[in-house]
RNA sequence: GCCCCCAUCGUCUAGCGGCCCAGGACAUAGCCCUCUCAAGGCUAAGACCGGGGUUCGAGUCCCCGUGGGGGCACCA
C-alpha cells in the first residue's frame, strides 16, 4: 500500500439542494474508502448555509441514499460527533466569530455596498470586457468607522481581504502546483448580510475544525482553489490535502450533467440518482463499482471489485484529473458480473421484492430453484418477472400466433402438445435425461425439429417466447403443473384450428 | 471577455523515456457452445489532437497552437 497509514479524517459535505446524484455518490464512495482503509473516519456535513436552495427531502434522500450504498458514516448530523454540530446552519456563531478574527488580524473587511451597486459594476466591468469582480470600494475604510457603522446596524458583508501583488501557488494531489496572479483575485464574501457565512469560509472553518485531513471535491472548485488556501493561510491553519476529482460529463462528453440532462436520463431508464438505482435494478455493490472506475483505476486489467477489495486496492494517486464520460452500459455490465457472483440464496432474497412489487405472490418453497434458473440471464433485477413471472401464476396464457406459422398448423401444435403430455405422463420422473431424448424421438416422428417441438413446450410451459432452461421449468413447476399446462395448450390449440 | 483545468480506440482506461508496429474493459461485428434467452469461449475492427523542441530514443518531458471542460454570485 502506498497510502500513508495515518487514520484520514475525511467528509462529504454536501447542500441539500436536491436527491443524491452520481456525481455526489462518487464522491462519498471515494471519501469512504480512503477512511476504511486508514482505519480513519468518514464525516457528513450538511452544508445548508443557503436558505433559498433548501429542498426539504434531500436531507432525508441523502442518508437513505448513502446507507444504500452502504457508506455508513462515523459522524454526522443524525449521530453526533466530537466536533458537533454537523450541519452548518447550527454553527452560525463559529463563523462570525472566524470571520471577526480575520477582520481584527486586517484579513478581512466590512463591505457596505448595496446589491443593486453590486451588480450595476458587474454590468459596466462586463460591457468594458472586464472580468466582474468587487471595485473593492469599502476595502479601504478605516477599521473604526467601519466598526462603528456595522454597530449601528448598518447592512453589510464581511469581504476576504485578497492579495493584490504576486501570485498564489495551492497544491492539488492530482495535477501538482496551481498558480494564479494575485491581480485576478477577488475580494469574495465572506459573511452575508444575513450573518451567514458562504461556503468559501464556512467549509474551510470546518474543514479545520473537524481536523479533516483530506478534503476531497469536485473539479469544479479549482478556481477558487486558491482563495481556500489564502483563507487557511490568513488563519495561519495547517493545509489539507487537496484532491480535486474530474468532473463527471454526459454520456455523450459534451458538459457536465445538468438538471434537464439529468431528467432526460431518467427518462431513457438511465439512474442518475441513487435513488433511481435500486429502483432499476442496480446492486448496491454494482455501483459502487462502477462509480469507482470512473476515475479511478487500479491495474491494466482488473475492474472487478467487491467492497472489500475498493477499500483494500483504492489509491487517491490512481485517480485520474481528467473528465469523464458517464458510460451506462458499463453499468448494466458490471450488474451482470456482481449479480452472477451472489451466492444463490442471496440473490434470491434480492430479487424476491421485484416480484412483489408487480404484484407476484413469491413461492419461497421454490424461490431458491427460480433463482437458479434465472441468474445467469439477469441483467438488471427488474427483468426478473419478465423471464420468471410464469413460476407464480396460476395460469398462462398462450400466444398461439407465436406457435402457429406455415410450417405449424394448429392442429398440429395441437397433438404434438398432446403427445408430450402423454409422453410426461409416462416418465416417472421427468428430468433432462429422462425426458430430452423422448421428446427428440417425438420431433421426429412428428416431422418436427427439435427445436420447434422444444419451442412448443417452453410456450405452453411458460407463455413466453424466452425464458430459462425447459428441464430447470419443468422440474420446478413439478410433473403435474406441467401436464396441466400442456394438456390446457393442447385445448386451446385444438379450438383454433376449428 | 477574463481565469483555471484537461487531452491514448465511440466510451472508461493502462502507460509515469527504450518492455508499445500501444495493453485491458464496455459497446459493436463474426464464429463456437446451445431447447429460447443469457452466460461462457474465440476472433475482428478501433486510439497516442497538431506543430515545434529536449534526447541516441517521446504516447511518456518542455513550449506554442487547437479542441474539450469548468469557473467568474451576499449558490454550493
């Protein structure tokens, strides 16, 4: 292992704006495995310094999201921690209270200026081709002044006191030294002017202050990377280790998914949510697999991998800075590779709620065989009742028009249903080596391939036109079942060709 | 417009100067297996963005283009 063996405090600090997507998935999946690896801990933070974004359920459909995935944290707003509160809308006061240090130190200022002054210099800098950012009017004010009218109760920001000479160099684990020219840099708020802090100081207060060791985003924060590192400087606080994950793209690489894209995917049955995953039939295991691989990886061949071995092979200098492609036929692929690999009683109880909820009444006496039978040629755990309904109805219907073609007529479906009954109902017990070779001895007698005879049997069987293996069906639904649906496809076949 | 990041098959990627006429996986096509469908096996097609350097030698290092992405809020 090259990872330092030291325990890494890492967290997930995500707003709850909106259901746990992907993106976010990853994200606390690579959080988790750093943590479980350093024998170190895993965080959640709830950062809802924004009142107006607030979406009431999101809070709810990331934990369940999360325990789904089963990235079960050690600390967090449900159950405490040492460094409590975590949700950052309870720590208001230790905010303010950083934000006044970094004024006292000359780090940081009172900002008076309106949000209509605001954005009428934004649209003058923008129409001159200016890059917008604050005139910083109020960053030469006299401290006391500034004091006295924030005292009486003048509206105002506190606004980072950035460098304006020389350049800024933070240090990103994946992509090395990010340098910028102190002369693009922002006075950027700190404070607003409802006593609220942004995420810029908010995040970097409780990064420090929960003793996070590695802070692990998205790509999408570089730009302000620097202010972070200037705001940990102007404290004078240790640095983390920064790692700045790629973003993640449409499936067709042209932008980062946004909400619309994200209901357009919905629609074409692709999980953009976690919430939709298990809903589609995805394996917790599938994608936190799959979700690793998408920017990470861990050899030239080798991309199968259960939890234990994620936690055990994951490495942040594998991870790679470029941006990825959502690719959803991996997705379905490793479902395939996980679902094959459950042991069979396992995967039985998992597919078990798919049936129930399209309203199949489970046999568990026979659950386990059906599990069998179907899983090898299970995709996704919704095509469970498709392929396997049949082993829970009374009956099934047959589709003659299937059955009967030029070279099928129905009087001819008709017997030959007939005669396999007979046949059955001559076999002791019916198994492959009892029965296959009959059944092949009748197609030719009858004049019939053996596929067209196989392919009578699995529809009267079944009512489908693919489904498992004829002798696994057969020696589920037991001797009798079997005649009694043949002999009732033989009846339907007979009053078709009247 | 300004700033930042990225750049190998359609997609995810291996590659950290010679082991690469570039390896794997998904997807695609063909074949084998076969009672259907899968699974599995085999095979095919498919990429180092361009130009300059550095070096005996560059996919790998540097520079410039180009392309893609991200950011420029009292959102995160």
């Amino acid at each position: 292992m090259t990872q330092s063996t030291n325990p890494a405090r890492v967290r997930f600090a995500p707003s709850p704006t909106g259901y746990l997507h992907i993106g976010g998935a990853r994200t606390a999946l690579y959080d988790y495995l750093l943590a479980k690896q350093t024998e170190g801990s895993f965080i959640l933070r709830i950062e809802d310094t924004d009142q107006k974004r607030y979406v009431a359920d999101s809070e709810k459909d990331l934990m369940r999201s999360l325990r789904w995935l089963g990235l079960e944290w050690d600390e967090g707003p449900d159950k405490g921690g040492p460094h409590a509160p975590y949700r950052q809308s309870k720590r208001k006061a230790i905010y303010q209270d950083h934000a006044e240090k970094l004024v006292e130190k000359g780090q940081a200022y009172y900002c008076f200026c309106s949000p209509e002054r605001l954005d009428r210099i934004r649209e003058e800098q923008i129409a001159r081709g200016e890059n917008p950012r604050y005139d910083q009017k109020c960053r030469n004010l006299d401290p006391d002044e500034s004091a006295r009218r924030a005292e009486n109760g003048e509206p105002h920001v506190i606004r980072f006191k950035s460098p304006h000479q020389g350049t800024t160099t933070a240090v990103d684990l994946l992509r090395g030294e990010i340098t910028v020219d102190n002369q693009t840099l922002d006075d950027i708020v700190l404070i607003k002017s409802n006593g609220l802090a942004v995420y810029h100081l908010a995040a970097m207060v409780d990064d420090h202050l929960m003793d996070i060791t590695h802070v692990i985003r998205g790509a999408e924060w570089l730009p302000t990377f620097p202010v972070h590192k200037l705001i940990y400087d102007a404290f004078g606080w240790e640095e983390p280790i920064w790692v700045h994950l790629s973003l993640l793209l449409k499936p067709d690489g042209k932008g980062k998914l946004s909400k619309r894209d994200m209901e357009e995917a919905r629609q074409k049955g692709q999980p953009i949510f976690v919430k939709d995953m298990e809903e589609f039939g995805y394996l917790p295991e599938t994608v936190n697999n799959w979700l690793a691989l998408m920017g990470w990886s861990y050899d030239d061949r080798t991309e199968f991998f259960p939890m234990e071995d994620l936690i055990g092979k994951f490495s942040l200098e594998k991870l790679n800075p470029s941006p990825a492609a959502i690719n959803f036929s991996k997705l379905d692929h490793f479902n395939g590779l996980h679902i094959r690999q459950l042991d069979v009683d396992d995967f039985a109880q998992r597919i078990k709620p798919y049936f129930e909820r399209e309203g199949y009444e489970v046999d568990e006496e026979i659950l386990p065989d059906v599990a069998a039978a179907i899983q090898t040629r299970t995709g996704k755990l919704t095509e469970v009742t498709d392929m396997a309904g049949f082993f829970f109805e009374e009956d099934v219907d047959l589709v003659p028009k299937r059955i009967i073609n030029k070279n099928l007529s129905a009087s001819q479906a008709a017997y030959a249903a007939q005669r396999m009954s007979h046949l059955f109902q001559e076999v002791p017990v019916i198994t492959q080596d009892t029965a296959e070779k009959p059944l092949r001895e009748l197609a030719d007698e009858l004049d019939l391939k053996a596929g067209q005879l196989f392919g009578l049997l699995r529809e009267a069987l079944t009512g489908q036109k693919v489904s498992p293996p004829l002798f696994d069906i057969i020696s589920i639904l037991g001797k009798e079942t079997v005649i009694e649906r043949l002999d009732e496809a033989a009846m339907t076949l007979r009053d078709m060709a009247e």
